[in-house]
C-alpha cells in the first residue's frame, strides 16, 4: 500500500484539526478568516519549473501554448502555465497531473530544456475574498490593483520577507490569489496570514 503523503501545512497541523484525502495526499482543512476570507491548502497540486528557451516546447506536449509575455499565463482544465522569465515557466497541475510533463521531450532543435517536479519542495496556498489584495498589501510591496496585477498574473516577490510566487487567479468571479513557495516556510505563511487577516 502506497504511503500517504502530507502537504507541509498538514504535517504541522495539531493532531485534532481536521484533514482531507486528496489523490494521495493529506491535506489541512481551509480555515475561514475574518473580512469574508478564506485560506486553502493547496500543496498537493503539481508543480513543475521548465529551464531553457525552447521551454514553450515542453508544454506543447501537453497540449498547451506557453503564454508569450513576462508574467502572463495560459491554462487549459486544471492545467496553467506561467511565464515568469523568457527562459522559465511555471506549471501548475491537478494533483498527480506532473507526472505527464516529466515525460516530455528534454532536448528540441539542440536546445535543452531543464523539466524539474518541485511539486513536494514547495507549499502552496490559496486566498480567497473580497479583500484578500487587501491583506496581501500588508504583507508585501505588490501592486494589487487590477489594471497592474489582473486575473492570470503572476510574479515572483517578497510575502513577509519570504520569497513567494503570487498568482492571481479568481475562483467563480471572487479575488483569490495562489502563493507558492519553499515547503519549509508554508506554516510560516499560513499562520502569518491568519494573524494579518485578524487585524483588518
């Protein structure tokens, strides 16, 4: 029987919060925030990083067309990729979806391409609400308005001195921002969150 993996946020929930079974994975229960905000533990979601500049090629194996501009992205279902450099793009998947982009082709027209699973090195959250930008303008220098940072963008920063990925991406027409980053500072993030969310 294959051992069930834990996202960093459950590992260090108290043993009597609650869990859930997602495709293999524990994963800590969503916390409800006050202001109408929601905080989801999205580390069991795939995520893998592409190197090299024939990176578009990669996900073309998937089926997708990498976005083109610095910051922009592209998704197909419960696939979307991200380019954060002109050499480097983020995938994010359903959990377990990595596994197909690890097999694609790693050298085109003698460029090579550099496919690397971070899906277990890196803790991924979600905020959602109204007023989520507003939190997150307290913990980090973004621009959050909407003509800089619209839905699908998404930039490498600084959240509480902690080196992140923040991803707009509105669930059902609700402000909701992903932020991803190493797997030994998600407790960190998650608990800083809740304490800022308590102070709006």
């Amino acid at each position: 029987m294959t051992a069930m993996k834990q996202t960093p946020i459950h590992e260090s929930a108290p043993r009597s919060a609650m869990a859930a079974e997602v495709a293999g994975w524990l994963v800590a229960a969503p916390v409800s925030l006050p202001a109408g905000l929601l905080l989801a533990d999205e580390s069991h979601r795939g995520k893998v990083m592409i190197h090299g500049r024939a990176g578009e090629r990669a996900v073309e194996w998937l089926g997708l067309a990498a976005p083109v501009a610095i910051g922009q992205s592209t998704r197909a279902g419960d696939v979307a990729v991200y380019r954060l450099r002109a050499d480097q793009l983020f995938v994010n998947t359903a959990p377990g979806g990595e596994g197909a982009l690890l097999a694609a082709p790693t050298a085109v027209d003698g460029d090579m391409i550099t496919i690397t699973d971070v899906t277990h090195g890196r803790a991924q959250l979600r905020l959602t609400g109204p007023r989520a930008a507003e939190l997150l303008s307290r913990l980090c220098a973004l621009d959050f308005h909407p003509g800089h940072f619209p839905d699908g963008t998404a930039q490498t920063t600084s959240v509480a001195k902690t080196t992140q990925l923040v991803i707009r991406e509105d669930v059902d027409g609700v402000l909701s921002y992903s932020l991803v980053g190493a797997r030994s500072l998600g407790v960190y993030l998650w608990t800083t969150i809740q304490e800022a969310a308590r102070r709006l």
